[in-house]
C-alpha cells in the first residue's frame, strides 16, 4: 500500500505557472512577469491575476511599470485587481453588521479607484476575462445589484464562455445574503452545467450552491442531512458526473478547488467511496477556501479512506 502522501495547500505545487508568476514577484521581473501572462488562457490568466493581486509588495512593482509605461494593458489589470482584493480584505469576512463605517468606507474606496481602472481595461479589450472578473467581484461590493452584475457577465461570456471564475463570482451575486435568491442560483449552476462541453468543471458550480445554501442557513450540523436528501444527493451526482467523473474532464488551471469540492459534499453526504476518488485524484493537494488548513484536509482525507476503502 502507497504511503499517503502529505496534505498541502499551496497552489505552486499544483500549477507551474503559479510557481513561474511568484519567481517573477520576487525578483520584480516585469519581462518574466508579462512572459507568463503572454499565452496564458483566459482561465489561467484569470488565476494568475488573482494570485498577483494578493502578493505582498506587487503595487510597487506595478508602479514602476505604469510610471514607463502608463498605458501597460496587464500593469492596469493587475492594479485594479489588487485595489479588488486590498479592498476586500479590508472589509474582512465579517457581516456587514460586524464591519464598522470607517472599514466599509476604505472597502468603497479601494474598489471605486478599480472600477475606474478597470472600465478603461474592458473598453480597450473586451475579451478580457480576468478583468471582466474583477468587475464582476467589485459590482457585488459596491452593491451595484442582480441587474449589473448579470450585464458584466454577460459581456464576458459573448467572448469567453463557460468561465468558472466568473462564474462563480455571479453564483455568489445570485444568493440571498447579496439580493439574490435559491431559485436564481440553482437555475444559474444547472444552465452553467447543461451548456457547457461534458468533462468541464462547471458541474462543481451544484455543489457550491447547495454548499452555500446551508452555509447560509448556518445550520452546519444538519449539512449532511440537507445533502442526502434524494433530490439533492442526485443533482451532485449528475454534476460530478457531468464533471471531475466524466472521462473527458482534464486537470485545467482551478482543478484543486474543483475537486476539493465535491470531495467535501461527497464526504458530508457520507458518500466516502466516492469522496476517497476524489481525495486519489487530488493526491498530496487541496485547496484553502474549501478545507480551510492542511490538517483539516489531512483529517477528512483520512476519514474517506477509513470509510469509503483504499489507503
């Protein structure tokens, strides 16, 4: 029996392009920065531009190139980017009730100064998605509403469908706690899934969705209980197939947190023969905004195993 492998949660062993972006930040390479954007996808663009964006130090290194070359395309992205993701750490996870005037007014500001930037991004080239993405994330910030967040995406899917990034950023717009409600998500993650080639991640939109719906509810104790229930449990079941199950799903830029995912539902639904495939194909991997810590990941993956065979 193989050993099991270590639980990471670092991107930069799962993506070499993430590996390539972060020697770039730490030797403020510009050429080799811009190098790794030059035939990025729209998805690993997407990706790059938020792990940019979050990289301590990365809006000096931005003001240099935009003091060259003030008309920079990627320099303005990922400063309205960084501005995006500045401004929503300011705010913190918190209800709005729990984030005081003074943080809701510097979270305004951070993301009104990259609307500005990004509004002249998107008006030169339409087909970008990862600014189109931002725009998308700082519309639900700014309490822009359903409507305008809805227009920005459908902007960026004229160009780039089927972008889970964005998505998932609309999915989040479409729930209750930001104007939104269950009908409109559900109908959005199934559209998503049905329109969309099989083999593509979009099925993990499902799970997030009924993840959300319980999260939201804040009824974590009967999270299993709401996943088994037969309708629900089929819907997962299809989207994985659909998916991280179809024989022509392919590890693209964002598969950890895909199936990150739905190992989490499978193994809430005490589905673990089923979850254990999912931690197999993750191996050592697994991502942050699903398990949280390494142990976390570590204890769950173990328990698939324990439950559902194997290791």
């Amino acid at each position: 029996m193989p050993p099991t492998p270590p639980a990471q949660l670092d991107a930069e062993a799962a993506y070499p392009e993430v590996a390539a972006l972060r020697t770039a930040l730490r030797d403020h390479d510009w050429p080799a920065l811009a190098a790794v954007f030059a035939d990025a996808d729209p998805a690993t663009a997407t990706h790059l531009v938020d792990v940019a964006a979050e990289w301590v130090g990365v809006e000096s290194l931005l003001q240099v190139r935009l003091q060259r070359k003030p008309e920079d395309h990627l320099a303005r992205t990922l400063l309205g980017a960084t501005l995006v993701h500045t401004g929503w750490r300011i705010r913190t996870r918190a209800t709005a009730d729990r984030v005081s005037a003074d943080r809701f007014a510097r979270f305004h500001d951070h993301l009104r100064r990259a609307e500005r930037i990004l509004i002249d991004v998107t008006a030169q080239r339409p087909d970008d998605a990862a600014a189109w993405t931002q725009r998308i994330t700082l519309a639900r910030g700014l309490g822009l509403g359903q409507a305008e967040t809805r227009r920005r995406y459908d902007r960026l899917a004229r160009h780039v469908p089927h972008h889970l990034r964005a998505q998932g950023s609309l999915l989040q717009q479409l729930c209750p706690k930001w104007g939104g409600d269950w009908a409109a998500v559900d109908a959005f993650a199934q559209d998503c899934v049905e329109a969309a080639p099989a083999g593509a991640p979009q099925g993990v939109l499902v799970a997030e969705a009924h993840y959300e719906r319980i999260m939201e509810i804040g009824d974590l104790r009967g999270l299993g209980e709401y996943l088994r229930t037969p309708e629900v449990a089929e819907q997962i079941r299809a989207a994985a197939d659909r998916s991280v199950r179809h024989p022509e799903h392919r590890h693209t830029i964002g598969w950890v947190f895909v199936r990150s995912m739905f190992a989490l539902v499978f193994h809430l639904m005490g589905e673990h023969a089923a979850a254990r495939e999912q931690f197999d194909a993750l191996g050592e991997h697994g991502s942050p905004a699903v398990f949280g810590t390494a142990a976390q990941l570590a204890q769950l993956r173990d328990e698939a195993y324990a439950k559902g065979g194997g290791r």
